[in-house]
C-alpha cells in the first residue's frame, strides 16, 4: 500500500489526544468543513441535533448531526452517540 492516507509519521507523538475541542453548535448561515452550509435545525434531543445543510459543490441538501457541547465530557454519551 503506497497509499498516502497509510503512511505513519514516524515524528508525531503518540500521547493521547486529550478531550475534543468543543464549540459553539453550528447555526444558520454557518460554513462547516468549507463545504457545508447550515441551513436551519431540524431537530435536537438530550445529547445531539440535526441540521438541514447544502453541499455547496454538489448543489445538494443533506443532514449533518452533532452531538451538543454539554455532553462531550460525558463519556457513555460519547461512545452512544
């Protein structure tokens, strides 16, 4: 496999990430990962909510879900989700 995606870098460390990082959750009008773009909530429940969002190079509708700030530190949450 020549494959870049499988290589391992030797120099990075191999320590624990730690928590993620948490943020604000994403709101209308909101451009994630560059291509996606908010275009309004669906839905929220106890740990995550969904969202109604536009590929912006597929032209196309999709629904991304995320899980809600105030239960990353949870871990059964976390691993539930």
């Amino acid at each position: 496999m020549s494959d870049d995606a499988t290589k391992f870098d030797s120099s990075t460390s191999q320590e624990p990430a730690g928590p993620p990082k948490i943020s604000p959750p994403p709101k209308s009008g909101d451009v994630l990962a560059g291509k996606y773009r908010i275009e309004r909530v669906l839905g929220e429940g106890g740990m995550g909510m969904v969202v109604s969002a536009t590929h912006l190079q597929l032209r196309q509708m999709v629904a991304l879900k995320f899980m809600l700030p105030r239960v990353m530190g949870n871990k059964e949450a976390v691993a539930r989700f």
